[in-house]
C-alpha cells in the first residue's frame, strides 16, 4: 500500500489565470473566483501557477530556453523574472483577498538546474510553511542553469519535484480544457474526451500542439510530467479552470467533468 499524504498539490495553467495571446494580461475575475474556490474547499493544498503572457512571450523573444548565447539575454531574463513575480504578486493578493494566508516561494531561492534539468533542491521551506499553516506558492519562472547558463523552470517541472518530495492525495492541473483529450480539441473537432486513464494510456497517447504553443511544450510537456507523477502512484486530475466550482468539487471529493489519470502501484 502506498501512503499518500492528505493534501493537494494544484498548478494554475498560465492559460487560464492570463490570456497567453496578450503581454501581460491578468484576468483577474477568474483567479478571483479560483481563490474562492481554494477558500471554500479548506484543503491543505500547495500553489503553483504557470507564467502564462507574463512569462512566455518575453522568454520566447530572448530565446531563454536556449541557454546563454549572448549578453542581450541578460537583460531579457530579469526582465521576464520581474514580469513573472509582477504576475506572482497579482495571484497572492487575489488569495489573500479571501483570507488565505498566501506567501511565495520563488524557484530560483530552492533548485538548480542542468540542462533544464534539476539537479539539486531544498524543498524543506514548503514543509515548514505548511506545518504553520500557510498556503505556500511557487511559479514558472526563468532559473539558473549549471550547463546552460540559465534556462526555464516550468510550473509543470515544479509540480513532479513537489509530488515527488510530499506524495499528495493528487495532483490537480487546472487547465482552459475540460480534461484530457484524444488530439488537441481547439484544433481537431473529432477530439475524444478521456475521463480515466492510466500510464500505459499515456505512452500511446499523440498530441497536437496547438497556435499558441509555448516555451514549455504545452500539453505534451504535461503528458510527459504526468507520466512520471502515475510511475510515483499519485493520480492525477485535469480540469477546466474556466468552469464555475470544478476546482472546488475535485478538492472536495464532489462529482464534475475532468480526467483522471490513475497513478500506478507498485507491487513487490
């Protein structure tokens, strides 16, 4: 049997709290009402949410996840590390403004990377703001790299090291989607929904990337983050953060529309 620690860890795609088409647009009625819904559901839970236009469109034009190539870049990776953390603040107080007593842990501060890679991690911090009851929150950011020079820390990359080090009830992806799908659903009508799935689904599972496809591969990326996360035995959800109280109902054991990819358990 594998012991599953009661809490939550949930990620904020950057395509739902931001319009990833439009530098810098936060929409707040949404992230209003996803905090809300944390509020509501009175989980123990940690926060991450994806850099979505605050992040990818600058990190794109410099071309960050390249690693260094010039001294332009520089510039352009404190740039897109001021724009991730203006977007940090704008999520903590939009928590704070139900009461949830929010508090950031910034990437760069707890993991190196190696070739995008991580290689080194101090994850203890999130322990002990738990253990006082705080609701701690980490983001995408542009980090150091020990081969690259610098590269991209992803909120799905920090979602597998948290689940790896606390091994919560699930893993929740908050997505602009209703789950899962056969083929990227925005471009292909015939998209099949997947309600439940397992690590053997996954591998044989293709993927279209979409117009607005980011530096972090997109859902791809996430199939490949979520395979890692079932091989650890925690499940995983995907839900619409887009759609009133799905949010809610997945952390309070309530029926809703999303995908549930089974974690895998392992047998001596």
């Amino acid at each position: 049997m594998i012991y599953r620690n009661p809490m939550f860890i949930v990620k904020l795609g950057g395509s739902v709290i931001t319009d990833k088409a439009k530098k810098c647009f936060f929409k707040q009625e949404v992230m209003d009402r996803l905090s809300l819904e944390i509020k509501k559901a009175g989980k123990k839970l940690i926060l991450i949410h994806g850099a979505g236009s605050f992040g990818h469109i600058p990190a794109k034009k410099y071309r960050l996840n390249q690693g260094y190539i010039d001294q332009n870049q520089i510039r352009g990776f404190s740039l897109t590390h001021i724009m991730v953390q203006e977007l940090n603040t704008m999520v903590l107080k939009s928590l704070q403004s139900q009461g949830l007593p929010a508090v950031s842990i910034p990437p760069h501060a707890i993991l190196k990377l190696s070739d995008r890679r991580p290689i080194k991690t101090d994850l203890h911090m999130f322990r002990s703001y738990l253990n006082k009851h705080f609701l701690p929150v980490t983001f995408g950011d542009v980090v150091l790299d020990e081969k690259l020079g610098f590269s991209i820390c992803s909120g799905d990359i920090l979602l597998q090291i948290l689940v790896e080090y606390f091994r919560p009830e699930k893993a929740v992806f908050v997505i602009d989607e209703d789950g899962l799908y056969s083929s990227n659903p925005k471009i292909d009508k015939n998209a099949v929904f997947i309600e439940n799935a397992g690590i053997k689904d996954l591998k044989n599972l293709t993927t279209i990337l979409d117009s607005h496809a980011d530096v972090t591969q997109g859902m791809s990326g996430k199939i490949e983050v979520i395979k890692k996360i079932a091989s650890l035995g925690v499940d995983t959800v995907l839900l619409n953060g887009n759609k009133n109280n799905r949010l809610y109902n997945i952390l309070t054991g309530k029926n809703t529309k999303h995908t549930l990819i089974h974690g895998r358990i392992k047998t001596v």
